[in-house]
C-alpha cells in the first residue's frame, strides 16, 4: 500500500487504475514527480473535478492519462497553447501542464516564452531528463555539453538552456527548481507553484534511466538519484564526487517569486468594459429610434 508516512496521502486515490500498469521503465524519475504532484493537491484539498491536466508528447507528456482528473494529451510541444485557452475559458480550474524538455524548449519554447510574459494563471511543470527519451533518445536544448545521445554520438557540442532563467527573464512572475531526489521539496515547491495567482513554471530535475543514463554509463537509477543530490546541490552540499552531469551547483527552490496583473483577470475586465459600452451603444441607439 503506498501510502505516505507523515499523512493520509494515497497516490491511488488519484491515479487511474484502469490505466495501470504504468508505461514508465523502472527507475525513472518521472513517476516520482507525478507523486509529488499529486501529493500537493492532496495537501491543497484541490477537487479532481476542478483540477485540469494538459501534456504534450514525450514520457513526461505521457503522465496526464494516469491522472484521475479532467485530463488532455495534445500535439507535439503544445500544451502551454492549449491550457491557455483552457484556462482562459474555464478561470474555476487549476490548470496544470505537464511537458517534457524536449517539448516544452523545443517545438514548444515559443510557446513558454509567451506563456512567461502573459502571466495568465497557469502551473507548467517541465521534466527535465536532458533527453527525448520516447521517441529513442535524441538530444534536446537541455541535454549537457559532452553528453552522449542518439544524435550527438560524439558528444554534444551545444551549449544547453537554463530553463528557469530562461523562464524568468521572459517574465515568468513565479519560477523555481527543484529534483526528484527530494520528494518533500519537489512537493512543496510544486504546491507553491499551485498557489502562484500567475504563472509559474517549475523545472524537475529528473532521470530518464533506461535511455539517457544507459548511454551515458550513469549507474542505476538509485544511483543517478544519488548523483543529483552530490551534483545539483550548492556547494556547501556537494560531496567528492567529481563528474560533469548537468552544470553544477544549480540553484533549487523558488528562484523568481514577483507580483504581476494576471491576464486572464486582466482580459475579463477589459471584456466587461467592452460588453458595457456595447450595450450602452445599443440603447442609445434605440433611443434614436
Ligand atoms: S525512456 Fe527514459 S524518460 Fe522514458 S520512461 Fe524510460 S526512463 Fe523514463
């Protein structure tokens, strides 16, 4: 029974059983931040009726049909456009996204800058494994320089994005880190992002195992976890070990916490305003008639 010791949290309960089993390869890290995701929606008391998940395509993108809600899994790189209108249409729903780093910075990063920008209330988790590990394990704009993919069988020669200061400078009003080596923390951060009354993109760090570590001779995935926390860590953290994973000592927590206009607050004001002119209009109008 997976139940969590420090409260009544049953995964199961939100989770689509139908659905089970799962398709992730053991190990991944992925399935830990769908925890930890559920987890602060547990502790949030959010209804599943009022609880809106959109992912795009990737293992990431897979994770929304697990989840016992009102889920979409839409085209390549496009969720954030999606929720968008979601959200827009329907302001009573949290609206999550749930995008991988290939999807979200790739055939999607158009799409992220705008969504940082626009400040509409939306909670966009992006997983970072620095790979496409789906479709067979490409390089994608996070994967580190060095790093072996299907595509870079030399190593990879690009410098990588920052996705979170990416983010910020973009404008995102909310934008934090955090690794899937530290479930409390990763749910915390994910539940602060939850309550952002704006945007808020989160970074996961986490390991694509079976593809990524693999190639890369990374270990099993207890210790590629392990790695996260002598890599990822700031300095005073770190242990010995001496490795080029990722770029190190990577700030985690919430890194941008600022306060801005909400858009779609924003928008349904400026339509109020345009309906009540309207039908000013149309009773001056009448009166002429
Ligand atoms: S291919 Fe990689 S990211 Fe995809 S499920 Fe397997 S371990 Fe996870």
């Amino acid at each position: 029974m997976i139940v969590d010791s420090a409260s009544a949290f049953d995964v199961r309960t939100y989770l689509r059983q139908e659905m089970m089993p799962h398709f992730l390869c053991p190990g991944c890290g992925h399935g830990i931040a769908l925890r930890a995701l559920l987890w602060a929606v547990y502790e949030l008391g959010l209804d599943k009726d009022k609880l809106a998940v959109v992912s795009g395509i990737g293992c990431a993108g897979r994770l929304s049909a697990y989840i016992d809600a009102n889920t979409f899994h839409v085209t390549h790189g496009r969720p954030l456009a999606y929720a968008t209108g979601l959200a827009l249409a329907r302001p009573d729903l949290h609206v999550v996204v749930i995008t991988g780093d290939g999807d979200c910075l790739a055939i999607g990063g158009n799409h992220l800058i705008h969504a940082c920008r626009r400040n509409l209330k939306l909670t966009c988790l992006m997983l970072n494994n620095e790979v496409y590990g789906m479709t067979g394990g490409q390089v994608s704009p996070t994967t580190s320089e060095t790093r072996l993919t299907t595509t870079t069988p030399l190593g990879n020669s690009e410098p990588n994005f920052d996705a979170c200061t990416l983010a910020a400078a973009a404008g995102a009003s909310f934008v934090g880190r955090e690794v899937t080596h530290h479930v409390p923390k990763l749910k915390q951060l994910i539940r602060a992002g939850l309550e952002h009354p704006g945007f808020a993109f989160i970074e996961v760090l986490s390991d694509c195992t079976e593809i990524f570590g693999r190639k890369n001779e990374l270990g099993s995935s207890a210790e590629m976890v392990l790695r996260q926390k002598s890599e990822l860590r700031p300095s005073a953290y770190r242990d010995t070990v001496d490795s080029p994973f990722r770029s190190s000592d990577l700030p985690t927590g919430i890194l941008t916490k600022t306060e801005r206009p909400e858009y779609g607050a924003a928008y349904r004001t400026a339509a109020a305003a345009q309906r009540a002119r309207l039908a000013a209009s149309t009773d001056q109008n009448k009166g002429r008639t």
